[in-house]
C-alpha cells in the first residue's frame, strides 16, 4: 500500500469521526424573558408631551439623522429643479452651475427651440386686463395679433304668453285683462289671510278667538268639561283608597259609588281562586262518572237472570200444563235449558277429568297435581 493511500484512509476515518462526534443540530437559543422593567423602559423611552426622547444620546443621535435627512432632501430637490428649470438667477442674471463643471451629473444645456407665438394662451377672447379685444390690445404686432373670433348670436326661446303676457308700461295684460287681474286680486287676498289668520288666531286683550265658530267650539267644549269636572280626582289616590270596599260601596243607603272599579275587583278575586275551580270541575266530572258506573251496575245486577228459574220445572218432576211427569212410565221428555246453571269456578271443580289433569303454572314450570 502506497503513502498516498494511506493519507487518504486517514483522512476519511478522521472526518468520519468528526462527523459522528459533531452534531448537526445545535443547542436552541435560550428562551428571553420580558420583564417588567423592560416594558416600563419601553414606555418612558419617548415624551409624547415634549416630543422628545429620554436619552440625551439618543435625542442628539435622532436630531443629527434628521437635520442630515434634511440636507440630503433640500440638495436633491435642488438638484431636481435645476434639471428642469432655469439654471440662472432671474434677477441678477448669474448662473447658478458655476463652478460645477466637473463634477458628475452636471445638467446639460437644453437645446434652444424656437419659440411659438400662438393666437390665444387664455380661455377668453379678450385682454383680461384692460379688457380689449386681442385685436385692440396685444403685445404682438398688428400684423401677428389673433384674429376677432366669429360667434353667431345666441338665440333664446321665449315663451310668449309666460314672459311677454303683461305690459310693464300701461299695467295691463294683453289678453283677458280683466279676467286675469280678479285672479290676481283673488289670490292676494287668500294669501293675505292666510298671513293674518297666522299671527291672529287669538285676541289676549279680549280673551277670545278671533274666529266665531272656533270660540263657540271652545265654549262648548269647556261646559262638557265642566260637567265632568273633579270626577278623575279619584284616580290621583293610592290605590289602597282607591279600590277600598267604603269608597266603591255604601253600605248604609245600599249604593254603588264606581260599578266599574267593583267589578274589577270582583274580578280579579274571581280569578285568583280560578284554580280552585278548575280542580271542583274536575273532581265534579270524576264523581258524576263513578255515580253513573255504579248505577249501570246496579242496574246489571237487578236485570240479572237467574239460571235456577229454569230448573224449577224439572223439580216438580211434571209439566204443569199436560200433568205429564217427566220420570218414570209414560215420562215426557224435559228439554234442558241453554242458560249455564253452574258458576264458572264450581263447573272445573266439579268436573274429574278437569281436576285430574289441572296444572299449576308458576315461575315457568309445569306442576302435576
């Protein structure tokens, strides 16, 4: 084995060893944790009254930013302006480049255009200031100033019988004079009235309305008042007096003072104790019922028939009718009657075979007995 491979053979064990003793994920940052000093220092960092900052540092550190950010601002929007507008100074003449030649960005001069002289920088078509036509007052020659515009006359439609009806000279309309001013005197008059009757619906020195069926209304509304006068007092009382037995009802002469304040009363009682009568209602419907049952069978009892009727005849041993005895020589036979003459429980006692094989089921088994 060469010395080459070996170097080489080492090196890969070494950085394997690296690799398995190094590894790839590293510790987590510890976990910082707020308090509350950092908060209130957070908080007290900046004035909001004096806007200023609580550090002298930092105020003077703030206040140098700005007043570079200033600088750089103001030299920019020079610059800008310089770019696009004039690059002298138009009082004095002197170029505001001087001196900057070389240095980099260094406005160019724009060409030289020739300028145009149009007929109208304005929206008007005079000289707004002495008020002349451009014809009459501009600053070019006669023989370069605008021409007069050409505009046609406006033309206004006019309804004739609105605006042209009435002359204004003579006073009088041009048709129906007559006609037309009762209207007008009509509709002043209306119109005055209503402004009076505004401000002149009462007369206070007199005490009255001005109008006479208004004050006649009012008269009769105040004797239907009057008639009726101090009979709500009674509802300006508590209702412990109000509602008292002594001021609905007079016991000595036997009177109804308010019928219906006492049928309210009675009411309300009624319905308090309405409970109870539901429950006599219903206790009444279960007792009728019971009584009706009890007589029905009472009444099934007494139509019962009794099966020992029929075996009379067979006692006698005879038949009453032909004398002919039922037992014996000569016995007539005795037709049994279909009604049972046995009671339920005595019929399988008396029976053998009944008896004999009678089982008693209980708990799910069969007992022999």
């Amino acid at each position: 084995m060469d010395a080459t491979a070996t170097e080489e053979w080492k090196q890969m064990l070494k950085d394997y060893e690296k690799q398995k003793s190094n590894v790839q994920w590293e510790k987590p940052p510890p976990v910082t944790r707020v308090k509350h000093s950092d908060i209130r220092k957070m908080e007290i960092a900046y004035n909001p009254i004096l806007q200023t900052y609580s550090d002298p540092n930092t105020e003077s550190q703030i206040k140098n930013q700005e007043q570079e950010r200033l600088i750089d601002t103001l030299a920019k929007n020079k610059d800008r302006a310089l770019r696009y507008e004039q690059v002298y100074n138009v009082v004095n003449f002197e170029n505001k480049l001087k001196g900057l030649e070389g240095a980099p960005n260094y406005p160019q001069e724009k060409p030289s255009v020739p300028k145009k002289f149009y007929s109208n920088y304005t929206n008007t078509n005079y000289n707004i200031i002495s008020g002349m036509n451009f014809s009459d007052h501009h600053y070019l020659p006669p023989e370069k100033r605008p021409a007069k515009p050409h505009s046609a006359p406006k033309k206004y439609k006019i309804n004739l019988a609105e605006f042209r009806d009435f002359d204004i000279i003579n006073n009088r309309y041009k048709r129906n004079h007559e006609a037309k001013a009762k209207l007008d005197e009509d509709y002043y008059i209306q119109e005055a009235a209503e402004k009076y009757w505004k401000t002149h619906d009462y007369d206070p020195v007199v005490g009255e309305f001005v109008d006479e069926e208004k004050e006649k209304a009012y008269q009769r509304q105040q004797e239907q008042e009057a008639k009726v006068h101090g009979l709500d007092q009674v509802e300006k009382l508590p209702n412990g007096v109000k509602y008292s037995e002594g001021a609905l009802y007079q016991p000595i002469n036997m009177r109804v003072v308010d019928a219906n304040r006492l049928y309210e009363i009675d009411m309300k009682n009624k319905m308090a104790k309405q409970r109870y009568e539901t429950r006599y209602d219903v206790e009444k419907d279960y007792r009728e019922r019971d009584i009706e049952e009890s007589q029905r069978k009472e009444m099934l009892r007494l139509n019962r028939i009794n099966p020992k009727k029929y075996l009379e005849p067979k006692e006698r041993g005879y038949n009453i009718l032909t004398n002919n005895p039922y037992y014996g020589r000569y016995a007539e036979k005795f037709h049994e009657p279909r009604v049972p003459t046995q009671s339920v429980w005595a019929k399988p006692s008396s029976s053998s075979s009944y008896a004999s094989s009678r089982t008693i089921r209980s708990s799910g088994f069969q007992i022999a007995s």
